[in-house]
C-alpha cells in the first residue's frame, strides 16, 4: 500500500516562507500488515485529507489556513487633506502617509515616491517626507506626484498618491496675470498723495494702482511701514502682475521691515520707469529670506503711501 502526500499551498506562500516542499511523497507499507501508521507534521497545513487513489494507494492533501499569505495594509491616506499649490517661488513641504488597517508593528515598511521636475525620480524612506521644493522660473506650472506606498513583506503592498503644484513664473513683461491664491487680498489704491492701511496676517496683499494715461508729473514714491504694530519683515515687489515675487519684477524682491522707493514716468532719471496707463501691484507677504512666516501675532498692519511730486 503506498501514500502520497500532496501540498495544495499557494506557490508565493512556499517562496515567502523559504520552504522547499516535495509535490509528492511515497511511503510503502508492507502488504503482509493488517495496520500501520503515519506521522507527518507541516506548520502550513491546518489539516489533512486524506484521498483513495484505488489499488492500495492513496493521497494524503495538505489544507493550508491563514489566506495563504501576508495581508496588504488598508485605509491608507496622505496628510494634508488639502490640495497644495505653491507659488512659482516655491517653498516647503511637508507630507505623512498612514494606514488604518493590517498594519503590523515593526514589520509594515513605508516609503515614498516623487515625479516630476527637472530633478527625475526621487525615493524616500519612512512614513513621513519634508523638503523645499524648488522655484519654477518657466511659462508653465510644475506638477508633482508623490506616491505613499505601505508594505507587509515585498510583496503585499498598496499605495497612495497625492500632487503638489508650482505656479508658472510671471516673466517680469507679463501684464495682468493674478497670481495670488485664493482669498487673496487685493485692494486699490488712487494715484495722488494717498494712503491705506491693511493687515494681510501670515497671508498675501496686492495693492494696484495705475498710472494716469495724461500723467501731468514724471515723479512719485512708494512706501511701506508698520502701523500701530510691531515692526515685521516683510517680502516685497512691484509688478505689472498682482502677487508677482519673481525675480523678472520691476522691483525684484526684497526682505525689508520698513521700504521706500521713488520712480519716475520719464527716462533718463535713474529711477526705475512706471508706464503711463499701465497698472501696477505693490506685492507684500509677511515672510522672511528663508521662506518662514514673520508675522508671528497676526497683528502686523502695515502703512503703505504713496507720493507724487511736482515736475
């Protein structure tokens, strides 16, 4: 009489497990027996079964349990919720991927994934990833894809992704693109010896004015103070483009607590050159040269005035 034993377990399982198992075993039993017996112990099978091949032979089937292998984690998400766009300046951020369920401690491996940009394929190891993305001085926003991917051993995993936007540069010659973010505070203010308060928190402020097509005077200043509030520094340009801190500019950018600048509607002043009719945004973030918020208390009311002067 003879026995086969026969493993039913999956393939991945026996390869995870490093277990090199015999598809089939024969055991001869004497016929001249009337009894015998059989120990064969796997820790993969919960059970056997046992199969009458006819003829005094038969299969003993291995009936494996647990599924067959690791499980994939479940429930997995990316904080923030929020969808991120950044301007075309750039600037930090800060990502961290979870999983809710089939998470195992010490044993579910996390990683990470960017595309996109000039700098290729980026890896990442951990649950979390935080890095400065860089400027986009181009004509055309830069999008990138990070991918969170969580694992049970090799082969049980599961990803998920999230994108991260960087606006297109203005070009400096650009006229009247609107690069503030949503909710972005965007008050006038007259031409003539005139002034505003305002109060832009941790957030941007873009004050347009224009310049008089028939501007009778070639002179005029710009400036920007504290106003009953602490002095702050504050990130500051002038473009055609409303929250424009591009480098291309009429006044590139600059990390001052108090400014004053004179222009002029005439060549040849050594002052920088504003168009007759063209409109114009005086561009102000409370924010520091390393890209930090400097507007700690949320009280940071600012002056801005502006000046025209005889010919």
């Amino acid at each position: 009489m003879t026995f086969k034993m026969r493993s039913i377990l999956p393939l991945r399982r026996l390869a995870l497990l490093g277990v090199i198992f015999l598809t089939t075993l024969s055991v001869g039993i004497a016929p001249s027996l009337h009894a015998a017996s059989v120990t064969y112990a796997d820790p993969n099978c919960d059970s056997f079964e046992l199969q009458n091949n006819g003829g005094g032979s038969f299969t003993l089937v291995c009936v494996p349990g647990g599924g067959g292998g690791p499980t994939v984690p479940s429930g997995c998400s990316i904080a923030p919720a929020a969808a991120i766009n950044l301007e075309n300046t750039g600037g930090p951020i800060s990502l961290t991927g979870s999983c809710t369920g089939n998470v195992v401690d010490g044993s579910t491996v996390y990683s990470w994934t960017r595309s996109g940009g000039s700098g290729g394929t980026q890896t990442y190891s951990g649950a979390s990833v935080a890095h400065n993305l860089p400027a986009n001085t181009g004509t055309s926003a830069i999008t990138y894809i990070y991918t969170f991917k969580a694992c049970n051993e090799t082969t049980a995993c599961t990803s998920v992704t999230k994108s991260a936007t960087v606006a297109a540069a203005s070009g400096g010659g650009d006229t009247g693109i609107d690069y503030c973010p949503s909710g972005g505070f965007k008050p006038e203010i007259a031409w003539g010896n005139t002034q505003l308060s305002a109060n832009a928190g941790n957030g941007v402020l873009a004050v347009r004015f224009t310049v008089p097509s028939n501007v009778s005077t070639n002179l005029m200043s710009i400036g920007v103070a504290e106003f009953e509030a602490p002095a702050t520094m504050r990130n500051i340009t002038i473009s055609k483009n409303a929250c424009d801190f591009n480098d291309g500019s009429l006044i590139v950018p600059r990390f001052v607590s108090q400014y004053s600048q004179k222009f002029s509607t005439a060549t040849g002043t050594g002052n920088p050159k504003l168009e007759s009719g063209q409109t114009y945004y005086i561009n102000i973030r409370n924010q520091r040269s390393n890209g930090t918020a400097s507007c700690a208390t949320g009280n940071c009311n600012m002056l801005i005035k502006m000046g025209v002067f005889a010919n």
